[in-house]
C-alpha cells in the first residue's frame, strides 16, 4: 500500500518510518511512502505558498495555487489516489475508518499548516475530510501520521502476527481485556490464575468479561450498544 504526503515539511514526516514496525513494513516493501512539497509548485518569484485572509482574520491560510498545482499533476499520474485531508472539521477518524483505508491501494494526506487551507481546494481534492480530536494542532502532518499508522497496522503482513489485530481495542465495539506477562507475582498483584491454567475457551471467555467491565468503566460510551454486560457473563 501506499501513502503519499503533500507536505510543506517532509522531514517532519520521514524519520516516522525509518524506525520500528513501520520501518521495516517499509523496507520489506509492504507499505510505500513518499512525499511533495507544494512550495516547489508555486509560481511566486520567493515560492511563497501563504497569504491573508480574504474578509480579514488573524494568520495566513496556504492559498490555492501551489495546492492545486501539485494535486492536479500528483493526481494525473495516480488518479485513483484516495485523497484525505486531516482538518480539525473533520468527522472523527476511528478505527473502523483505519480498517476501511487499509484496503486501499494508495492515501494521500494533504497536510494543512498556518490557520490552514483555501477551502476551494478542500472542496475540490477531498475524498474524505478527518479529525483525529477536538484540539488544534499547529499542522496536519502529526494527524495524518496518526491515521497513516492505524491505517499500516490493519495492511497485510505489516505486524508480525496479524491475528494480534482481532482481540485488539475498538473491535466488537469493546476495549481490549487488561493484559499480563511474567513474572505471574509482581508488587503482590497476580495474574488472573484462570490465564495460566491454559484453558483456552475459559480464558477467552474470561477476557470478554473483562473487556465488557473495562469498557463499562473507561468507555461507557462504546458500550452503549452491547448486548452483553458482566452480569450476563458466568465467568465472574
Ligand atoms: N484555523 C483552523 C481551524 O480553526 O479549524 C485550524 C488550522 S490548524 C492551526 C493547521 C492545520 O493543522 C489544519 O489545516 C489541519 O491540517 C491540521 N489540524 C489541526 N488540528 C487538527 C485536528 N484536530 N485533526 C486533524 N488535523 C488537524
């Protein structure tokens, strides 16, 4: 799969894939990533790529032309480029969108910076507009990485044990059940013992009552539209 990013400042973006799973997903060729910058599309003498607000309004906004430039040529070579721009008006990204994406062949992020982008290119390039919050962040290269690396997790073969995606957190609307590894005793507090008993279907069950309490109690908004609760459970 691959993502491009329409950056004004690609290092800010690179060194993300150098290292860790998404390095190696890169080097082995599972996952693609590269990077234009619309300042070297602008036609101003000084490659300048801002500008006031139009009606007045404290900052500048990236302007439409060197955007537009750099899409339209981007885009004639990959036409089915699904093109995504992360905006704080954007519906919220989850993980459901992550899994969506991630049968794509290629994303492309436009990344906004200034008080962000002339709304004639959004309304032009977007496929899809996401929010990864309610907060403001000074560029779209952080939210773009952000939903660029939950996106690369659910692309085949990208983590080294696909089957660690099915119990994960946000699947079957639940967050994932607590975790333990050795030593079994630590600061007094032990391991659940039905987990080292080896009893596959008990554990299992045993996580999804977990996971329902969990949910209940970080999340009750997720849990909304359960149709289990603990008490229903017997593994209590
Ligand atoms: N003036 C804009 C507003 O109030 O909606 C905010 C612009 S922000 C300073 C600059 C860029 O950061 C945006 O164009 C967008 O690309 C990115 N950005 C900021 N917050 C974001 C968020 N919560 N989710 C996704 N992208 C965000």
């Amino acid at each position: 799969m691959r993502f491009s990013f329409l950056t004004l400042f690609p290092g800010l973006v690179e060194g993300y894939f150098s290292d860790s799973i998404l390095g190696r997903a890169k080097e082995e060729g599972k996952i693609a990533v590269d990077f234009l910058n619309p300042r070297d599309f602008s036609l101003s003498r000084h490659k300048k790529v801002d500008d006031y607000q139009a009606g007045g309004g404290a900052g500048l906004l990236m302007g439409p032309q060197p955007l537009d430039d750099a899409l339209a040529y981007f885009l004639k070579k990959t036409p089915h480029a699904h093109v995504v721009f992360p905006v704080p008006a954007g519906k919220p990204f989850t993980q459901k969108d992550a899994k969506r994406l991630a049968k794509k062949s290629h994303v492309v992020f436009v990344c906004g910076r200034y008080e962000g982008i002339d709304e004639r290119i959004v309304e032009e390039y977007a496929d899809e507009l996401f929010s990864i919050g309610d907060y403001v962040l000074t560029g779209g290269e952080l939210a773009s990485m952000v939903m660029c690396d939950a996106i690369s997790r659910n692309v085949e073969a990208v983590l080294g044990n696909d089957a660690s995606l099915d119990e994960e957190s946000f699947e079957a609307g639940l967050l994932e059940a607590p975790s333990f590894t050795k030593p079994n005793e630590f600061k007094n507090k032990c391991v659940p013992s039905e987990f080292l008993k080896g009893n596959h279907a008990k554990i299992a069950g045993l996580k999804k009552v977990m996971a329902c309490a969990k949910t209940q109690f970080y999340r009750p908004d997720l849990f909304v539209n359960q149709k289990l609760t603990c008490q229903e459970k017997d593994h209590r």
